[in-house]
C-alpha cells in the first residue's frame, strides 16, 4: 500500500518545554541573595527587614487560594472514597490502610518537631496577623456553620468551607448521574485553581527574598540555620519512615525487599525530583505495577485512589513545619492544639499530591483553621519548601508503590513469582511501552491503564 511520503518525515509535534527548573533555580538565587542581603543589612528597622512585604504579599496570594483548593479537593475526596468503596474489599482495605498509614505518618512529624524543636530561639514576630481569642466549645461549634453556603468560600474560615465541602460531597454522591456531572465540572474548576496556584508559586522567588531577608536580618546565622535543621531532620524523617516502617511493614507482609522495589522504580524517582510532583509519574507506576504481578483491579484502585488519600510525605511535612512555624514566632502549640491540627491535616491533605505548591497551601489552610496568628509564618519556610517538595513526593510515591504491592498480597491478587523475577530483572520492564507519546502506545496490557491514567509522566 503506497504511503504518503510526507508522512514519515513529518516532525514529531514539539512539547512545550518544562519550566520548572526555571522556577527551581531561581528559588535557589532568590535564597542566597535574600541571606546575603539580610547579613549586610540586619537590624529591625534596616533594608533587609523593609523587604517584609514582598513575603506578606506572597502568602496572602497563597491565603487567597486556601478555600477553593480545600472545596475542590474535599469534594473530589468524597467521590473518591464512594468509587473506591464499590469495588469491595479492595477499596475498603485500600482506604483504611491510607488512613491509617496518614495518621501514623502525621504523628511522627509530631514527635520529631517536638524532639527537636525547630526554630528555637528565633522568636519571629509577625504584626500582619494577629492572635484570636479563644471560643468556648459551643462557639467554637457554632462558628463552623457558615451564615450562607457560599460564604464559607469568602469568609476565610476555613473550617466553614470543610464543613460545606463535606456536605456537597455527600450530596453528589446521591445524585446519581446528575452528581456526576457536577463532580466533573468541580473537577474541570479545581484545574483552574491549580492552574491560578501554579501561576502564583512563579512569584515565589520574590515572597522567598523578601522573607529570607527580612528573617535573616533580624536574626542573622540563627534563622539559616534553624532552616538548615528543619531541612535535615525532615529529609532524614522521610529516608526513616521508607525505610524502617514501610520497609518493614512490606517484608513482613509480602516479603519483598523495599531497596529492590526502589531500584526498580529508579526512573519515577529521576522524573519526581525533577518536577516536585509525584503525580507525573503516575501513568509509569500504574504500568510498572501490573508489569510486577499485581492485578489490573487490584492497581486500578490502589493506585490512583492512594494518590489523594495515601500522602505520608506530605503529612510529615504538614505537622514538622507547623511546629517550626509556631515556635520561630514564639507560639508553640500545646498538645490539645497539635492534635486538632492532626486531624484537620488528615482531612485536608487529601488531593494534595497533584500540584507544587498545593502543600504549602494545604499548611497555610491548616494555621487558619486551628491558629490564625501563625498563618504569616508561612513565609519564613517559603524559601525552603521547594526543596522539602521533593522528599514529600519521593516519600508519597513510594508509600503508593509499597500499597499496592500490599494490597495485591492481602487480596491475593498478585503473582509472587512474578515478584521475584521482575526485581531480580530477569524479566525487566520493557521501556517502549512508555516512549510512545508517553502512554499511548506499546504493548496492549499497559495502554489501556497508562492511556486513562491523567497527564502523561515526563521522562
């Protein structure tokens, strides 16, 4: 059959170019310049501390777009765990297992900020925000109900927009395909708060020197090292949470060695630092796990559902910088107060796998919830969250690989031989099932999950 010659020689359509490492980099040069300025210039009323605004100004951009994130994902999150749910005991073991793991994650970064108080000695004051009294219990109740549906999406109280989220997300569950429908269209909005979110986090050299500087001027070593110290304790967090508890939790259950899953996910960790963001390797996860042995079902539902509801990097980021923030402006939370904010994060973390920068609007959200006078704290670890972005996917990737090998032993839905040649690599993956327009194309067993996956994973 003759083909069009031009066919062959047509130019592959170009890809728009990633400009995140743009963002990174300058990040980077915004940090260092924002320590140098405030050590040449410190004092409280010197330059460095008039640069102040431009990070007051950012994490009131970031405040901005705290309800709609928090509506969008709530909402979201319900009809996950309703779909999930249907599908049997995978769905409900899949759900309960991220519970739990979530809440186990979030209590560490409790323990660990508590152990090592980060931010000691700073007291950072910040005169944009203001500390509110205390409601009793039946006010503290009351306050939760919004004066219209809508206003909980004005009002800034966030525990108002929660409360409305979890209706509307209930409500649609009942609504049959109608619901549907307007899920649908929640969704397509809460790609237009991402999309508002991510064009925000471009401003986020700026809010990072204007913090970094004015903190650094009025502290001078003390702040970049008490930043130094969170970055550490956090990132060795991380490496012990994946290596002791999921680790272990994995040999114990399917004898499978958590270094040896890890080398075979090798790449999504090179495609996941390079982005931030552990959902670009999502279509690849889903391939490479039915090519493990574990069951088409058994992924289908593990894996995307673990990406809004299994988020164990995040959760430990969530509550470290929590404490970090509270004790640099000198108002560290009492355990009462840290325990309410444990369990806001578990609810609010949920859907906050997709987008960097949607953590830090997550941890902005979680503040004005439980203490509203710390919310301007956030600028100060602006500089530092891009770098804590990448151990927060690492960390969330890995617990949704390590689930779903789980899940597919608990369910008996997996081929253990098949196991141990894939990661032994006498049957290794075979990579042009994913350089065909990344997901569509390649052999037929992975193309139809990898093509309905979402977004296309970069490489």
């Amino acid at each position: 059959m003759a083909t069009s010659p031009t066919a062959p020689e047509r130019a592959p359509a170009k890809k728009p170019a990633d400009r995140t490492h743009v963002l990174y980099i300058a990040v980077i040069v915004a940090v260092v310049l924002g320590v140098v300025v405030g050590l040449l210039f410190p004092g409280k009323d010197g330059f460095a501390a008039d640069l102040k605004p431009l990070g007051d100004g950012f994490v009131a951009l970031i405040k901005m777009m705290i309800a709609p994130v928090i509506f969008c994902t709530i909402v979201l999150g319900i009809g996950s765990i309703a779909k999930a749910a249907t599908v049997g005991k995978v769905g409900g073991l899949a759900l309960l297992y991220f519970m739990v793991m979530s809440t186990f994650a979030l209590a560490i970064g409790l323990v660990v900020g508590n152990f090592i108080h980060p931010g000691e000695g700073l007291n950072l004051k910040d005169a944009t925000y203001k500390a509110t009294e205390s409601a009793d219990t039946t006010n503290f109740l009351l306050g939760i109900i919004p004066k219209t549906l809508v206003s909980s999406l004005t009002s800034g109280e966030i525990l108002q927009t929660l409360f409305v989220a979890l209706l509307v997300g209930f409500a649609l569950q009942r609504m049959g395909k109608t619901g549907a429908m307007l899920l649908e269209f929640i969704r397509q909005a809460q790609v237009l708060v991402f999309r508002i979110l991510i064009m925000i986090m471009w401003l986020a050299p700026i809010g990072a020197f204007g913090a970094i500087a004015a903190v650094v001027g009025a502290t001078g070593w003390k702040a970049v090292l008490s930043l130094l110290t969170l970055m550490v304790a956090f990132y060795i967090t991380c490496i012990l949470f994946i290596v002791f508890i999921l680790g272990t939790i994995l040999k114990v259950v399917s004898g499978v060695n958590i270094f040896k899953l890890m080398k075979y996910l090798g790449r999504e960790y090179l495609i996941i630092v390079s982005t931030s963001s552990s959902e670009a390797a999502l279509p690849r996860l889903i391939a490479k796990m039915e090519h493990l042995g574990v069951s088409k079902p058994v992924v289908g539902v593990t894996v995307p559902t673990g990406y809004s509801f299994n988020l164990d990097g995040t959760a430990i980021y969530l509550t470290m910088a929590s404490l970090f923030i509270a004790t640099a402006m000198g108002q560290p939370l009492a355990l009462g107060e840290q325990i309410g904010l444990l369990v806001f994060m578990i609810i609010a973390s949920k859907g906050a796998a997709g987008v960097s920068g949607a953590g830090l609007a997550t941890l902005a959200g979680g503040l004005q919830a439980h203490a509203p006078q710390l919310v301007g704290g956030v600028s100060f670890i602006v500089g530092i969250d891009r770098f804590m972005s990448e151990a927060r996917a690492l960390t969330n990737f890995t617990g949704n690989a390590v689930a779903t090998v789980l899940m597919g032993t608990w369910t008996r839905e997996i081929d253990t031989d098949r196991v141990g040649e894939v990661l032994s690599g006498r049957r290794p993956f075979d990579e042009t099932t994913m350089l065909a327009g990344h997901g569509h194309g390649g052999e037929p067993e992975s193309e139809d999950v990898v093509g309905a996956a979402g977004e296309p994973a970069r490489t």
